[in-house]
C-alpha cells in the first residue's frame, strides 16, 4: 500500500521534531482569509430576532434557559430539566451531550441573553469546525487546499442547513471535531511524535460531548481511518522492519490508549447513559414519527436545489433541502479524475474520502434498507439516516481542497483557492437566509409551546399512565405566579412553598397527623429529600410517576433536592482524573 502517511513535505526532521503547540501554521494569512469568508455566512445571526421556527431553535433556547436555572441552583453540571413535562420536570442532561450547553451558559453568564448565547455559539460552532478542517487539510495537502476544504465545509449546504434550517445546535457543534481527531492521528502517524495522542483523546472526547449521533455514525469512519494509518505504517521503509515494527507497536499502544482515555474523559456522559438510560421510555423518541425506516432519502433530493424551511416528512417528503452541493460534488469528480496524478498519500486519502461519500450516500436511500436491520437497537437512536450528510459535509470538504491540489505547480496558489471559494459563497449564499422573527422567549411562551405543539416531554418508566396533555402547574406557568410544586393528600395539612429551584424545592408542612406530600416532579434516580434536616426516604406515586414523601405530624420543613447518582458521580470522578491525566501527559510530552 502506499504510504498514507507521506504528506507533501515528507518526512524532514523539522516535521519529526514539531510540536503542535498551536492549532495553526505558521502563517496565518489563509486562516486570515477563511475568517473573512466565513462573514457571508455568519452576518445573518447578528441580525435583531431570531429563527425561531427553525427546527430546534425554541429548544435550544429554552434547554439553555433551563440549564441555567439549575445552575443557578447550585448545579456544576446540571442533569434535571426542571420545566419539561408541563413542569414535571426530565433528567434531560442524562441524555443530551453536554459540551453545547455549558457554552451557551459560559456566554450566557458573560452577559448575553440566552437568545444571543444560543446564536453566538452556533457561530462559533461554524467557525470552529471550518479552522479545524484546515488545520487538518493543510497537513495532507497544502494550506491553499485547506482553504478552500474548509470554505467548502463551512458552505456545503447541509452545513448551513442545520444552522439556518434546523438550529441544530448540538450538530453544530458536533461538525467541531472531526477534522481535530484526524488531524491528531495522522499527525501521530506522520511525526511519531506521542504528544499528539493525548490531543487525540480530548478531540474524540469532544465529539462524544457534544452530540451524540454525530459520534455514532463517526466513530466507524474514525476507525476505518485508523486502519489504513495502520497499514500504511507498516508499509514503510521495507528495508527497515525493525523499525517499520516498532512504529506499528507505538503507534497501535498510542492509538489504543488515546481511544480508551477518550471514553474516559466522556465518562461523565457516558457511564450514567449506559446505567439510567432503562429509567427512561424510549419509544416516543425512536418510533412513529421518528422512525429512522421513514427517513430515507430519494436520490433527487441529493442533488436537488431546493431549499425550504419545513420539516423532516417520510419517504423522501422532506421539506427542506437534503442537497450534497453541486460545487462540491463537481470538485470531487475532479479530485478523482487527477487521484493517479497525486501522491500517495494524497491519493489515499481521496481514494478514502470517496469511498465515504459513496457508501454513506447508499445508506441514506431506501435499497440500503436491509444493512440498518442488523444495528437497529443503535441506529434508532440516531432517527434520520439523512443524518450521514454530516459525514458526506467532512468527506466533501476534503475532496473540494484535493481538487485545488490537483492543479499543476505553477496554479496551485491562492488565487485559484480565492476564486473556488468566491464560487462556494455565490453558489450557497442563498441559503444563508433564515426566516428572522420575533421572539418571546419566557417561562409562560415556554409552557405555551409544550402545550400547543407536545414538545419538551418526556417519559419515565414510573409513569403508568397515558402521556399527560397538562399539568396543574400549567395554569401557574401560564400566570406568572409562584409556583406551588407540592401539595398534601390528606386532610388535616397545608403545605406552604418556600422556595423553588431548577434542583430542588423547599416546603413547610403542618400536619396534625402523618401525612403524604405529592410534589409535582418526576421521581427519578438521584432525588433525596431531608425532613428537618434529616434525610426521608422518596418513592414514586401515581400514574405520572410523581415524587412522594412521607411526613410525621407536626411542623416540618421538607427539602428534596436532585444530588445525583452513583453512576454520575463516579462518571464525573473518571473524567476529572482523566482530564488531569491528559493534561499532565500532554505537558510533559512537550519538554
């Protein structure tokens, strides 16, 4: 096989000896130009208003509004989404990868209202994800191809899709890390130098942190990847085996304990979805209208230039666009048409990329039916196979920088690169156009949202009855009133509220006789409660699975606060050892 792992410079010591203490070249003038680039696509989220009716746009507000309050409360990382459910609250956080959240609540602590955080960190995301791609572009091929790789990745349409159309915030995000988990193994291959394993974990820790689909459909690319670094390795220098064999072995160690410190670092994440995911119901997240069966994708729509702003609709009626990108598509025809031109590892990592698109693209069609069956239990998760473009946007990308690389020597300046991204910003700047409206954004328009459009629910097992279609917290939403989130069952008591919190709730009973305390809150894993101090045993009540306490007579004053579990703490004490661990690594790889 040829060697992969050869970039245009070779392997001169420089390279060998290199360390990456920056995220960028040396020169920064390309960087320079992708940020000026990138305004054409960004300016429209300094625009007054928001997309509110972008797919996600109200949830990624009102998530954030509530991450907040339970921060406020005292929670470094908050688990309960106290307002969902018509109050009821949903250990949201259990689920949702957390790095988008903690963003927008670093921005939203700065100063910015939770719109404005919301809008900044998709930008970012956008941003970010786009410098990430030529970073890794640029040490395969040239910084004139990383240009324009990462223009593409930024511009490709589903990109601005799920900023614009959907607000996918956590996708978003998502887009981050790939390039960095690439760049941080080729560059382990390339330069044998083991400071950049550490990097490597903390870039797929990233990826797990911040969506979670995303690093499903991932995580096999990754690997693939990691294979042909692998063979390419051994390929190299057949008249030195000893040493051909010592760089497989470092290599295989460094990759291996990169991926394993990687779920480390996400263990905080992944231990507690792995332990309390059965305490939820699934199947309104994975059937009717989120069953990944009705979500394939009509080839026209592939290439199609439409572009709406609708919703996801079953066999191919989707409204809005699931389009590759003509331009992008057309360059990586190009790059192929010139793959023997190129080097070996250049041509490798087309070759790659191509495969990538081609495979993921049969996936995303209703032929490719039968290969989803086997990993359904996974993949249901995921809900729509048209999610794979977020992998075609990274294989693309890459394929648009090859085709500029493919030019003759004497073309292969930053002229040609200005020009293909002036074609990529004319091509989709239309679709950098979101429909601007006015927002309210508030605890009364929140809980007239779950009501009016069912959304922001969720199911526990402890619920035996239908999904609720109210809550008589609902009117006090609504109202603006205090809430009263407890109320006694038994005659003889009054329960006066004393404080609510995003984690918890504070009560004063006064009962002349023993007496049970319903709170309108979900009873999950992790809530304990202490009566005059002293903690009481909880236990669910009811069809909706409510918290119930049991209180002596007298005057007491009842706390019930979410203090996690064994299963999140522990996650959290993984990965705080392991992020020192990392860090440590990382320092004193670099001396």
């Amino acid at each position: 096989m040829p060697e992969i792992v050869e970039g245009e410079r070779g392997r001169e010591g420089e390279r060998e000896n290199s360390a990456p203490a920056a995220l960028l070249p040396h020169s920064h003038t390309p960087v320079l130009i992708l940020l000026a680039f990138l305004v054409f696509a960004l300016a429209p989220l300094t625009a007054p208003g928001y997309f509110m009716y972008g797919h996600d746009a109200r949830h990624s507000v009102y998530f954030l509004q509530m991450f907040d309050q339970s921060v406020q409360d005292g929670a470094w990382y908050p688990r309960w989404a106290a307002d969902m459910v018509f109050g009821y609250g949903y250990p949201l956080w259990l689920i949702l990868a957390p790095i988008p959240f903690f963003a927008g609540e670093a921005i939203h602590l700065a100063g910015f209202d939770f719109v404005s955080a919301v809008k900044i960190v998709q930008g970012l995301a956008l941003a970010f994800s786009a410098l990430a791609m030529y970073l890794f572009v640029s040490h395969v091929l040239n910084k004139n191809a990383a240009l324009v790789a990462a223009i593409a990745y930024a511009y490709i349409p589903y990109h601005l899709a799920d900023l614009y159309v959907r607000a996918a915030q956590a996708e978003l995000v998502g887009f981050v890390f790939p390039p960095l988990v690439f760049w941080a193994f080729h560059q382990l291959a390339v330069t044998r130098n083991v400071r950049y394993a550490p990097l490597a974990a903390l870039a797929y820790a990233g990826l797990l942190l911040s969506h979670m689909q995303t690093a499903v459909f991932f995580t096999p690319i990754i690997g693939l990847y990691l294979i042909l670094l692998f063979f390419s390795l051994r390929s190299t220098h057949p008249e030195r085996s000893a040493a051909k064999s010592k760089d497989v072995l470092r290599f295989t160690f460094y990759v291996s304990l990169s991926l394993a410190l990687a779920l480390a670092l996400a263990a905080i994440f992944l231990l507690p979805i792995l332990a309390e995911q059965k305490f939820l119901t699934s199947d309104p997240l994975i059937s009717g209208v989120f069953d990944y069966r009705k979500h394939f994708v009509n080839a026209s729509q592939l290439l199609s230039p439409f572009w709406g702003y609708g919703y996801a609709g079953e066999n191919g009626n989707d409204r809005f666009s699931l389009q590759l990108g003509l331009v992008p598509v057309l360059l990586a025809f190009v790059s192929l048409w010139s793959w023997r031109k190129m080097s070996g590892a250049v041509r490798w990592h087309v070759a790659f990329c191509a495969l990538v698109v081609a495979a993921l693209v049969f996936l995303m069609l209703p032929l490719s039916a039968a290969f989803w069956e086997p990993f359904a239990a996974i993949v249901a998760y995921v809900q729509f196979p048209w999610r794979l473009l977020t992998i075609t946007t990274f294989a693309l990308a890459f394929l648009s920088g090859a085709a500029l690389y493919a030019l003759p020597d004497d073309l292969r300046d930053v002229v040609p690169a200005l020009a293909v991204g002036l074609i990529f910003v004319a091509a989709s700047y239309g679709y950098t156009e979101p429909q601007h409206t006015e927002a309210v954004f508030n605890y009364q328009a929140q809980m007239e949202f779950q009501v009016k459009d069912r959304e922001l629910l969720g199911d526990t097992i402890w619920m035996t009855g239908p999904r609720p279609l109210d809550s008589p917290l609902v009117a006090q939403y609504v109202s603006g009133k205090p809430l009263q989130k407890a109320v006694a069952l038994d005659e003889g008591a009054t329960v006066e509220m004393l404080r609510h919190g995003g984690q918890s709730d504070e009560v004063r009973v006064a009962a002349s006789a023993p007496v049970r305390v319903m709170f309108y809150t979900r009873f999950f894993p992790g809530w304990t409660a202490t009566l005059d101090s002293q903690p009481i045993a909880l236990e669910p009540y009811g069809e909706q699975g409510l918290i119930l306490a049991r209180v002596p007579a007298g005057s007491h004053i009842v706390r019930l606060r979410y203090e996690g579990t064994p299963a999140q703490q522990a996650g959290a004490i993984i990965s705080g050892i392991c992020l020192l661990v990392t860090l440590i690594w990382y320092a004193k790889c670099g001396k």
